[in-house]
C-alpha cells in the first residue's frame, strides 16, 4: 500500500512537472508572439468593413502581413478584452509593431483621415463631383439628399435645397462615411461659422444674408473687393435697382448656359434672372465662404452703384452711370489694357468664371458689373 502511494505521488510531481513545463513553454510561446513583430516589409493600409467579426478582421489583418493569423491572436483578445472593441475603419501599419500594438490602435479607431478641400463658391453639382472623385459619396445620392425636404428639416433649415449651406472648407474623410454624415458635417460647419460672426449689424435674414454673399463670391476673387461688391449690390437693394449680376442668370439657366452670355438670356425669365426679378434671387447661387459671409456682413462704406472689370481681377467702382460708362469704355471698349495679369480666385473650370458682359442698350438699366472674359453679349 505505502509503495503504491509512492509511486501514485511520483507519477503526480511528474504529471505537475510536465504541466508545468508545458504551461512554460506555452507561455513563452505566447509571449514571443505579443513581443514579435509581423514580416512586414512596407507600411500597409487594411480596410476593416463594419460588421466584421474578431475571426474576418483577423483573416484581413494575416493577409496584408501585419499579423500571423494563428490561435494566440483570439487568446490575446480573450485574455486582453479588446475583441468587442475592436472598430471599423481605413487603418495604415508600419513595419515593426508587434501584435498588442496593431490591435490597440485598431481599438482606439485611429483611422486613416484623407482631407478633401472644397473650394469657395462650387455650387452643389461641384460639391458633389468633388467627393465623388475620391470615391467618398455616390454624386446621386448626395444631391438627392441635399434637395431632400425631410432630410433638410432634419438639420434645422427652412430652405428648398442646401445650395450655399454646405460649407467651403477642408474635411478629414474616413472610409465608410456615408453622404448623410458627411453633408451633416458641411451644415454644422457652416453653422458653426454662422454662429461667430455678428449677424445683428443687418435687417436681411441669415439666407438672405448667404444668398447676397454666394453672389458677391462668384463676382470677385479679390478678397480686398468683396465689400465693395457687396455695398454696390446693397446700395441697389436699397433704391429698389435691379442687382443685374451675370453670375445669377448663369446659375438660372443650368445646362443651358453654354459659356457665352446673351442678351436674350439676360431678358429671359427665370428665378434666379436678377435683371428680371427684383431684389435677391430666391436662394444661394453657390457656396460662399466666411469672407463674403463677412463682406455682406460688414460692407465697405461707398455710394457706388457700378463696378467695371479692369481684366487683370480687379474692378473700377463707379457712382455715377456717367463714370462707370467712361470706365466701360475705357476697360472692355478698345479702351487700354491692363499692364500685368493677376490669377485672381481658382476655379474648377473654366465654365465657373462669370461670362464676358457689354453696356446693355439706352432703353435698359445699366448693371452693376461689367465683366470681361468669354466674349461680348450677342
């Protein structure tokens, strides 16, 4: 009997030992792998889609090397608890970190941020193709939103369409953003922007204010001009005076405008036709950005009525139709040119520059610009 104990406690400190030893050596195991980084050779971007589950992200992650896909991948997220927190998302690794580094960074979500600039005065068919080229938004979804009645109710605006209230501005892009969350980030933007300037020095409504300021941004890129522009167009506000601005009948007239402004499109009838319609047209012409917000805002004091391009970018206001006549004459009639050519505001195309305009005919009121570019009206 006492030998059969002994031999049942040997067979038992031997069966420890072994387990033991294996204990050990599947530690050290384990351990080599949290201490060793993946055979990457380059930094790798991974895209991890929602929804995807510890085994799915596991599989992505061994397939572009940045781990090996093995058993003390799922017993590190079990022991460590960081599988239900692993997040979706666009994620770039660098050659030498280890596996408890890799799915930290991918628990704290830091996500590949991809910035995409929009441009003052992009109306929302620019907007649109803009984000559409990097493959961020479907370009339908997105504007069909953007005139979407229920949608724009649901961020707080009483207006037709978003024209205008999609903010100018740089935005950090992550994968997986959808059209929704994204033109929600525009409105806050400008809501944002709205909410620091001092909006109490106008009687105008704040989209009366931003339909102004979208006409000021496509008349001028000179941004010591916009609140001269924007006084010419309140000083003719105020005596009644039609605002005639190229840009808003260009903007009225859609696919139609070819690039070359006539005079019978100047006399045909439609919303946004400032040379028909009094006063403000009925909405913003594009997005404008904070400076022409501030312009109409905070305009320069001036009793001019009349503006004329000196085609270098800049503009000779007039107070007088007598004056801004001799400076029509001077600067779009065979009158001298200008003696250096200043790039004034970009552009995503050609088409985006306010058309070449004349003097209209005696019978009608002369506009308050005078531009020159594509080509006199016919």
């Amino acid at each position: 009997m006492l030998v059969s104990k002994k031999i049942w406690l040997r067979l038992l400190a031997g069966a420890l030992i072994l387990v033991a030893g294996a204990a050990a050596i599947a530690g050290l195991w384990f351990r080599h792998y949290c201490r060793t980084p993946a055979p990457l050779l380059a930094e790798t971007t991974v895209l991890i889609p929602k929804g995807a589950g510890v085994r799915r992200i596991g599989a992505l992650l061994a397939e572009k090397r940045v781990l090996q896909n093995d058993v003390r991948y799922l017993v590190y997220l079990r022991l460590s608890g960081l599988g239900p927190r692993l997040q979706a998302g666009e994620y770039s690794f660098a050659p030498g970190l280890t596996p408890p580094q890799v799915l930290e960074k991918i628990v704290r979500g830091e996500v590949l941020r991809h910035p995409v600039t929009i441009v003052e005065g992009l109306k929302l068919e620019e907007i649109a193709a803009v984000f559409a080229r990097g493959g961020w938004v479907d370009s339908a979804e997105f504007l069909r939103l953007a005139r979407d009645p229920a949608f724009i109710r649901s961020l707080k605006l009483e207006t037709a369409s978003l024209e205008g209230y999609l903010f100018p501005d740089t935005y950090l892009m992550v994968r997986g953003m959808g059209e929704e969350e994204l033109i929600r980030r525009m409105v806050r933007s400008f809501q944002r922007v709205w909410a620091s300037l001092d909006s109490a020095v106008t009687d105008l409504s704040r989209h009366e204010v931003l339909t102004l300021a979208s006409v000021v941004e496509k008349e001028t890129g000179q941004a010591v001009e916009r609140p001269l522009i924007a006084r010419v167009f309140l000083n003719r506000l105020k005596l009644g005076m039609p605002l005639q601005s190229d840009p808003t009948v260009i903007y009225g007239m859609g696919e139609r405008f070819s690039g070359n402004l006539r005079k019978s499109d100047l006399r045909a009838p439609s919303s946004h036709n400032t040379y028909v319609i009094p006063g403000l047209p009925p909405g913003p012409i594009c997005s404008p950005g904070r400076a022409a917000l501030e312009a109409v805002l905070k305009p320069a004091s001036s009793d001019a009525l009349y503006f004329v391009s000196r085609n270098d970018g800049s503009h000779v206001f007039s107070k007088t139709l007598a004056e801004h006549n001799r400076a029509v004459q001077l600067y779009q009639r065979g009158g001298k040119k200008p003696q250096t050519q200043t790039q004034t505001k970009a552009a995503p195309n050609p088409a985006d520059q306010p058309p070449a305009s004349a003097v209209p005919p005696p019978s009608s009121p002369a506009p308050a610009s005078e531009q020159a570019g594509q080509g006199a009206l016919q």
